[in-house]
C-alpha cells in the first residue's frame, strides 16, 4: 500500500528543484551574480542537479514498481544545494559570521537524515541510526572540505586559516549528522515519519540456501 504524501512537500520539492536550476544557469553565465567569483562556481554548477537528482534516479531505475518515491528525503537532499546557492546569492557567509557553522551542521545533518530515511526501516534501534547517520555525516564532511581545499582554497590566502575552519567545520558536521539521527529515531518511536522512506509494494526476493 502506498502511503499519501502531504502537498506541501512535493510543491516544495519541485519549486526547489527548478530554483536551483535556473540559478545554476545563471551561476554560469555570471559567477559574480551569486557571489561565487573565486569559490568553484562552475565545480558546483556540475555537482549540485547530480546530487539533487540522484534519488529520483536511483527511483527510476531501481523502486518504481516497487516502492513509492520518497518525497522527504529527496527535498532534504535538494536543500543542501539549494541553501549554499541561495546563501551565497544573499551574501550571507560573508555578511553573517555564524552562516557558514550553521550551514556544516545544518546540510551534512540534512544528508545524513536523507539517507537514513531512505536506507533504514523505522523499527531500527538507536545505535543503528547513530552509526549510519555518522558514516553519512563524516564521510560528506572529509569530502566537502577536501574538495573546498583543492577547489579554491589552497590557491587563496584563507589557507592560512583552513586548519582551523576545517577542524570546526567538520566538527559542525558530525555533530548535525548527530542531531539529525536522534530526532530520526525519537520520531520513528512517537510514530511519524512512517510515509517517509520508500514503500515498498512487491516483496524483496528472498534467497534460499
């Protein structure tokens, strides 16, 4: 059986989904208009519609006939992309002190939510979702700042000060992918999020030895 998903999450993820990419575009055609000049504007113009379209990918090719999309996680996926594009459109990280240490602990947490949502069953024990969420979260934190470095850093005078941030920034990380795996699991147990993850309709195949 499939459950419904509220409206709003999929105006939602649809209206994010095509902001980010008429942004993009036009973080293409001009760097500068998203304050992206110097900070690999073209690297996240290519990574940002492969990660914000992954889940409706692997749908397509993978669960279609077996499961119903999972709206949630993919929204939460998209806003990872979407908030850095907007954050930087506004000027907020150079405007705000705090944006950049609300935006580690905020999107690896939202990463690793999506991926629980989408790989665990609700009935998971604590633990469990603790270390997925933690695999999740740590591994896109190294990877986001190893990429930041080699991608602008290393040939800017912020490497100076890269140690530090780098150390907060991943901090900031785990501790969100943290965050995100308690509330994932407190509501699993009051009995939300049931419609969240992919519904599955077909049984799996079961293997007999």
């Amino acid at each position: 059986m499939r459950h419904p998903v509220p409206q709003g999450v999929r105006r939602l993820n649809l209206t994010l989904k095509a902001a980010l990419t008429f942004m993009l575009a036009l973080v293409v055609i001009n760097p500068e208009w998203a304050h992206l000049e110097g900070k690999a504007a073209h690297l996240r113009a290519l990574t940002y519609p492969v990660l914000a379209f992954t889940v409706p990918v692997i749908w397509l090719t993978a669960w279609r006939e077996r499961a119903s999309f999972p709206w949630l996680a993919d929204t939460l996926v998209t806003v990872t992309c979407f908030s850095d594009i907007l954050g930087n459109r506004l000027d907020l990280y150079d405007q705000i002190g705090w944006f950049d240490d609300w935006m580690h602990f905020m999107n690896v947490g939202l990463l690793a939510a999506a991926v629980v949502l989408l790989t665990m069953h609700r009935s998971a024990g604590l633990l469990s979702v603790l270390e997925r969420a933690l695999a999740v979260g740590s591994t896109a934190a190294i990877g986001w700042e190893i990429a930041e470095y080699f991608a602008f850093i290393s040939g800017s005078d912020e490497r100076r000060f890269a140690y530090a941030d780098t150390l907060s920034d991943l901090g900031l990380g785990v501790l969100g992918a943290v965050v995100a795996a308690l509330a994932i699991h407190l509501l699993w147990r009051r009995g939300a999020l049931r419609e969240t993850a992919p519904q599955l309709d077909l049984p799996l195949p079961v293997s007999v030895s």
